[in-house]
C-alpha cells in the first residue's frame, strides 16, 4: 500500500498524531498518547491532569472503547489535517518533558530519557511545520530547561535547593517571603503538589512561623514522589525540627 501523503517520517510522531484523533476529547487524546505511544504509567498521566489514578484509568479505558465503537482508524493523517490535530500533540510533547522533568516516581529527580525523547519530538515538529511559533515556543521551553538540569543535582544525584543553585529566581527571592506565600496562596485550589507544600514550608520558615512550616514539609514529604526528594524534604524538616525557637 502507497505511504499516505504526510510529510511525518518519525514512526513515534506518526503515533502520536494518529492518538490525536479529533474525534476525541482533548483530554482523551492527550491522555491516550501518553499511555499508548509514551508509555508513561497511569498514575504519571493522572498527576498531569491532575485527577485520581482510578478516575483517569475509567477515563483511559473509555477512549479506547470510543475508538472501538466509531471505527476510528489509526492512520498517518495528511498535511492538511496536521494543524488541526497540532494542539493536543503539542500537549503530549509538553507532558512528556513534564514528567521527565518532574517524574512521578523512582529514584532520579528528572528522567533524562523522556526529556531528549520530548525534545527529539519538538525537533521533528519544527522541521514539519517550520516557523510555526508554538512548535518553537515549545521547543525553546525544553531547551531551556535541559539546560537548568545540571543545575538541580549535585554529584551524588541529590537535589540541589534552588537558593544554591545558579539562576534568577522566582518571587519570594525578588519580592521577600511574604510575598511569595501571597503568591502560593493566591493559586487557584487544586491538589497540591510536594512542590508547592514545600515552597510554602520555607516561606513559612523565614517567616518565623515554624510550625505551620513544620506541617507542609511533613505533607511534602508525604507527597513527595521520588526518593531524592523525599530525603531532601526529610533533611530539611530534621534541621527544622532542631533548630531554635521550635515547640515541642
């Protein structure tokens, strides 16, 4: 059979696109390809959407059938479908840094083999579609933060705290403390993250409020997903915990 008229080459891209199917929701496709083509597990997927494990495993389970029931066929989609179908590609590509960047278990604070495979992807998509300013927005985000990964780990693999590593930070190192639990807190509700607990754990501690911080680095420990993270989380609730002015 003559090779559809595309000009996607990449066997992974060609998936990916096929995944993205607009017959589906957006979710669905996003959701569908990181599982079927990325291999993330189901829990990295929920933590993307922010959903349970078991609601985003029903949710799997029903694209599939939906796929099934309307016959949709997996095939290479031509160059004039290719935009539309661009946005939830882009997704998938984006979630897959997402959890190279943040993984949702393991031992490594970052997954060095997701992070070139998004990266390969963003290539193949600018070389597709060149110019195309989201395919290089994209593109230029996972560069970026390739380039910051040294950066987060010490030899030993231990995270690096961010007020040690090299870079220009966020708010509560502009603006002070208070304004970066302003800022967390102003975030819309939603679950958080060990990121955000203990973010505000350290706010709290330069505050002086010890133990309110001494509450979110035990809930980002709890939360934490990776064992690197947790030691560090731990390691800097035992030095809370030793430190002075703190109650028993």
């Amino acid at each position: 059979m003559a090779e559809p008229d595309s000009m996607v080459r990449d066997d992974m891209l060609r998936l990916v696109f096929t995944c993205c199917h607009p017959a589906l929701s957006a979710e669905a496709r996003v959701a569908l390809a990181l599982r079927a083509l990325a291999r993330l597990e189901v829990a990295a997927i929920a933590r993307a959407f922010l959903v349970p494990e078991a609601t985003m495993a029903k949710r799997l389970v029903r694209a599939r059938q939906k796929i099934a029931a309307a016959r949709i066929p997996y095939r290479v989609p031509s160059d004039a479908e290719l935009p539309e179908r661009l946005p939830a590609v882009l997704a998938v590509v984006h979630l897959i840094a997402t959890e190279a960047h943040a993984p949702t278990g393991g031992e490594d604070v970052a997954r060095v083999d997701l992070e070139a495979e998004a990266i390969r992807l963003a290539r193949l998509l600018a070389e597709l579609m060149p110019g195309e300013p989201e395919v290089l927005s994209l593109l230029a985000l996972l560069l970026f933060t390739a380039a910051r990964r040294p950066a987060r780990t010490g030899e030993d693999g231990e995270p690096v705290l961010l007020a040690d590593q090299d870079r220009a930070v966020a708010v509560g190192e502009r603006d002070g403390s208070a304004a970066l639990l302003a800022a967390l807190d102003s975030l819309p509700a939603q679950p958080r993250s060990h990121l955000w607990h203990a973010a505000r754990a350290d706010a709290l501690h330069r505050l002086g409020r010890l133990e309110e911080a001494r509450h979110e680095l035990l809930t980002a420990v709890d939360l934490a997903p990776t064992g690197p993270e947790r030691r560090l989380l731990a390691r800097r609730l035992t030095a809370l915990l030793a430190g002075p002015g703190h109650s028993h």
